[in-house]
C-alpha cells in the first residue's frame, strides 16, 4: 500500500471517529461547533477523494481521465476549503463574521472566493493540475496561488491569535499554535515530497486535537448535575444573539442555598440541585438547561408559543412551594425573564444585566428586562473595556484638590484623586474608577499607582519642606479587602524615606462599617508609625457615633450633606456645630466638605473647624496647577520656591 492511501484511509478513519464521538457527547450547537463538524467532514471527504483516486490509478487497467480529473478537482476544493473553515472555527470563538466591517469581510473572503474559481476552472486552463494519458498527475504553476492561500489563512489565524490574545486562554492560544505548526510543517513536506500526500492525515490529528482540548463536548456539561455547564451557556447565547434566534430565557436563583448548606450539608444540597435540575428538565421538548452557577440556573426556551413562557414561570413559582423529597423547607426563588434578541442583542449586555439580577434585593421574586437601567450596564461594560486600555497603556493622570486652613488662611494639604481619558468615554474619575477596578482586578495596581506617585511627588518637590501639612489618599472599599495593602503603602513610604505624618488615609463611613477585624488592626498599626487616619463623609448615615472610637483618626472630616442640612435647619447647624468641638476636644484635627459659596464659607468660620474642602477655594488641579498654588514651579527638590 503506497503512502497516499495509507494516509488517506487513517485520515478517513479518524474523522468518522471525531463526529461520532462528538455527535454522541455534544448537547449544544454553535457557530463554533458547526464549523468544527463541517471541517472534520470536508477534510474526510478530501481524504476519500484521494484514496479512490488511488484505487483507479492502482487497480484499473485502464485509466479514466475523466474521473481522475473530477477526483483532483474534489480534492483540491475540499483541501482549500479547509483551512478556510480552520480560520472561521478559531475566529468564530470570538467574532461573528456579522460584527465585522464590510472592507473586513472582503478581506477574508474575497481571497477564498478567487482561489476557488482558479480551482473550478482548472478543466479548461489546466492552470493547476493536468492528468498525462496513464494517469499520472502532475502540478503546475498555478498550484502555487493555492499554497499562497494555506499561507495567507494560516497568516490570519496568526494574526487573529494576537489582536485577541486576551480573548484566548493561555492553553487555547498553546493549542492553535500547535495546529498551526502542523499544518505549516505537513504543507511544506507536501509541497517539496508530492508522493507523500501527508497534509489530510494531519489535519484530522489536528481536529482530534481540537476535540480533544478545545471542542471537548464534555466541558459543556455539569457533571454533577447532568446539564449543560457555564461554558455551554456562554457559547450558545453568542450563537443566537448573533444570528437573531428567537427564543427566551429565564434564569432561577436559590438565594438561600449556602445557609441551606450550612444547615443541611453538602450531600442534601447536591440531592437538592439535581432535584432542581431534573424538574427544569421536565417542563418542555423545546428547552436547555444550563448550570451557570452555584445554585443559579438559565432555561433557554427555543421559539416558545404565546404564553408558553409566562405558564412556565407559574408553574415554576408554584412548585417551590411545596418542598423537595423529604426535606421539610421550602426553598425560596427568584426569577429573570428575557426576551431575546427583541429586548438585546448583545451577549455582554446580557451578562450585564444578569449580574445586576443577582446582585438586585433579593425580596424582589421575579424581575424583566426593563426592571433595569440598560444604560448604566452599557456604562459598566464600556468602562471596564476603556480602563484595561488605560491599564495597557498608563494613561492615569493625578488630580489634586487644596486643603484650606482657617486657621492659617492658606492651602496646607490637598486630597489626591485619578483619572484617566478615553476616546469614546471621555474623562473617567476617581470613585467610577475604583468601582470598575475592582470587577477588572485591577484594584490592586491602582491603588499602588496612587501610592507610588503620591510618595514621588512628595519626595520629587520637597513637599514637606514647603509647609504642607500632608497628602491624602483616599482607600476605596474594594481596596480594603486586598491583601497587604497596607503593607504595601508602608513600604513605599519607606522607600521614599518620607515622614509617614505626609500621607493622610480617607477612609469612608462605608468602608469602616464593612472592614474587617483584622484591616482595623491593620489600619492601627499603621498610625502607630504617624501615618494619619482620616474618617470622611462622616454624617452620611453608614456609621453612628461610635465609629470615632473604633479606629484611631487624627482627622474627621464632615460630609457635605451635614453642610448643606445645617445651612437650612439650625438643629442641624447646631448638630455640627457640636461635632466638629467634640471632635477636636478629642485631640483630631477637623475638616468641612462642600464650601462651594461664602455662605458656606461664613458659617464655618466660627466653628471649631480647622480645615476646609470645596470649590469655593478651588476645584481638583492638575500637578502643575497645584504647585503654583502652594507657590512652587516644576522643579525638583522644591529650589524655586517662591
């Protein structure tokens, strides 16, 4: 047996295993998953075409030109097809040909479409391949624009790969370059050793690869539950949201489930999920089940009639409550209705709106689409995109906002905030920012940026040689549950050798009602070594007055809507009035937000208040703006002071 049909019968037999094996396992189609199971079955009808050519040329005495002829022209379509389908499989994961630009389109498939005529009109031009009279096959030049083609869908799968590396796994892009590497090596071996015929063998190994590590049908599975998993979930909502199926989707949460599984144990909460899971399954022909997380499921309804949905969510509503098998509680639910595409047609907006769901008051039991402020979640999505970009390419830029004395009549500190700007969204600010930064992950680079640059800035201008009192920092909620951050700010203090007393901490009524134990210790430790604690929007309602006690601030700064209260109501004033005494009494130095008038600015000046904030002194300033406020130019080490 030569090498062309040993190749081409593994190649056949290894196809016709992937398909079977993934028509068995699979339970959810895809863009993804049919061009997978269209290139397996393209590559074996290459491989066949190849094999039959061999067994005429072998075992008939006389040669048919004409069915030898037909064989090649199979061959070849179907063999150009297939790296064509490689670069829609991979792209597919991640665009949808849809999305894409007209002239972006061209691009990929205008190429495929003229190599696809060359091949097609080989009969008359004879451009490509030609058969001699005993069969024998022979290339020509014109092969040449189809290994032209293998190179440039190989080069866009490179190029694909990089420009959405981030959409990648590090073992998907691991995988993707191996396969690249294969096809790249079988097609120069074919290229320069024809008898060999090795490129359709290893583009099945290459498929088997890819059912293997990528397509695996049984990572779409809960294994546990016996439903379709997360993954699945993700892949099939693309799908449809991009080809403008109809259907519905309802998601149902267990918001009780973990104080269940505290009280009950892990098996009865498993014995309950699958529980759950089955009876989902049960409801109708025309609906997947997916597990999207613990105690979270969607039900994807496939082209429901009128009031199919609707019924379903009663009958839903109802069963929860009775209870499950021998338990004696009843479980209580709450329920997310989508109608899709009509309500979005975005995959992310759809995540979006799920996590605002699950995140909504749980007394809430059944909630739509238009319960939810679309806008804002584009917002959200939008900024987290902007701000890895500006992760990307360090575009922060600090912003600093004087601090008055009353009783030196000058700026004597300032409070440090960041911003970045986006093309599309404009400026972005600090408290947007964090709030991002922490779904992003990147809570933790931020608040070191700010630290770092804040400590050079000190050092860089002989800011405390300049009768500045301190800069302070404020720490945002999602900062305060990152580890060693203050380990952190203590070490970059040392590293610039400055006096701890020039970095103020903000820390908001908010973040001290939901710190831990152990960030207050922290936090104490901390002001031991002068570093000062500053308790901000006190007023605000998160914390009573008990919360001056718990920590050790050395500043207490008063919340603007205590000032605007006390501009209209004396017992508020008086409120204030006898905060800010106790305050400093109690040795802490005292700060007013919001002086944005001299009204404000004249009820203040007879209070015991020693520190003031607001427009009515000045608005956030960039570094050089502030320097000339505190009478500095740009210069190191703070020489040209005026």
């Amino acid at each position: 047996m030569s090498y062309e049909a040993a190749f081409s019968i593994a190649a056949i037999l290894l196809s016709v295993e992937i398909v079977v094996n993934y028509i068995k396992s699979s339970r959810v189609s895809n863009a993804q998953s049919f061009y997978f199971i269209v290139l397996v079955v393209d590559n074996a009808v290459t491989a066949l075409s190849s094999l039959v050519k061999w067994a005429i040329v072998t075992f008939m005495d006389e040669t048919p030109l004409s069915l030898i002829n037909i064989c090649s022209h199979i061959y070849f379509v179907t063999h150009f097809l297939v790296v064509f389908l490689m670069f829609f499989y991979l792209f597919s994961t991640i665009k949808s040909l849809r999305e894409l630009s007209l002239f972006l389109r061209g691009i990929i498939v205008v190429p495929a479409i003229a190599i696809l005529l060359v091949i097609l009109s080989n009969p008359f031009t004879q451009i490509i391949f030609h058969h001699s009279a005993d069969g024998a096959y022979h290339r020509d030049k014109g092969v040449l624009l189809v290994y032209f083609g293998f190179v440039y869908y190989m080069g866009l799968i490179l190029f694909a790969l990089l420009y959405f590396r981030k959409s990648f796994s590090s073992r998907r892009r691991n995988i993707i370059l191996i396969i690249l590497a294969m096809g790249i090596l079988s097609t120069m071996v074919q290229l320069f050793y024809v008898e060999l015929v090795v490129e359709c063998c290893a583009e099945a190994v290459c498929a088997l690869i890819l059912l293997l590590f990528i397509e695996n049908p049984s990572e779409r599975l809960d294994p546990e539950l016996d439903v379709l998993s997360s993954a699945a979930f993700t892949d099939r909502m693309k799908y449809n949201l991009v080809s403008r199926k109809r259907f519905d989707m309802v998601e149902l949460i267990l918001p009780e489930l973990s104080e269940y599984e505290k009280s009950a144990g892990q098996n009865a909460t498993n014995a309950l999920l699958k529980a759950v899971a089955y009876y989902l399954s049960t409801l109708a022909d025309n609906i997947n089940i997916y597990c999207i997380d613990k105690g979270a499921f969607a039900m994807e309804i496939i082209s429901p009639h009128s009031g199919e949905v609707s019924s379903m969510i009663k009958k839903i509503q109802e069963r929860f409550e009775r209870t499950w098998g021998g338990d004696e509680i009843r479980q209580r639910i709450r329920l997310l209705h989508m109608v899709l595409p009509a309500e979005m047609k975005d995959v992310t907006l759809m995540q979006g709106v799920m996590k605002a769901f699950a995140s909504s008051p749980q007394e809430i039991s059944l909630m739509k689409t238009s319960d939810f402020d679309l806008n804002a979640i584009i917002r959200n999505k939008e900024i987290n995109g902007a701000l890895t970009r500006a992760m990307e390419r360090n575009v922060f830029e600090m912003r600093y906002t004087p601090i008055y004395s009353q009783i030196l009549e000058r700026v004597v500190a300032a409070e440090v905030s960041l911003r970045f700007f986006d093309e599309k969204l404009g400026y972005v600010y600090d408290d947007e920012l964090f709030r991002f930064a922490q779904k992003s992950g990147h809570v933790m680079q931020l608040g070191e940026l700010i630290f770092e640059h804040t400590c050079s800035f000190i050092r860089e201008y002989g800011l405390d040689k300049q009768g500045l009192s301190f800069l302070a920092m404020r720490l945002h909620p999602s900062m305060c549950l990152q580890y060693r951050v203050l380990e952190r700010l203590k070490e970059i203090i040392d590293k610039y050798e400055l006096d701890p007393k020039m970095i103020c901490l903000m820390l908001s009524e908010y973040t001290v009602s939901t710190a831990s134990k152990d960030f207050k210790e922290s936090v104490a430790e901390l002001e031991k070594t002068g570093v000062r604690i500053c308790l901000e929007d006190y007023g605000s309602g998160f914390t009573s007055i008990t919360s001056i006690f718990e920590m050790p601030f050395s500043v207490l700064k008063i919340n603007h809507s205590v000032m605007n209260a006390a501009l209209e109501n004396e017992k508020a004033r008086v409120t204030m009035d006898s905060t800010l005494t106790m305050a400093r009494e109690l040795n802490m130095m005292t700060m007013v937000e919001g002086i944005d008038d001299e009204q404000h600015f004249n009820m203040i000046d007879n209070m015991a208040c020693d520190l003031a904030i607001g427009n009515y002194f000045y608005e956030q300033l960039l570094e050089e703006e502030f320097l000339q406020v505190i009478h500095l130019k740009a210069s190191k080490g703070g020489e040209d002071n005026r």
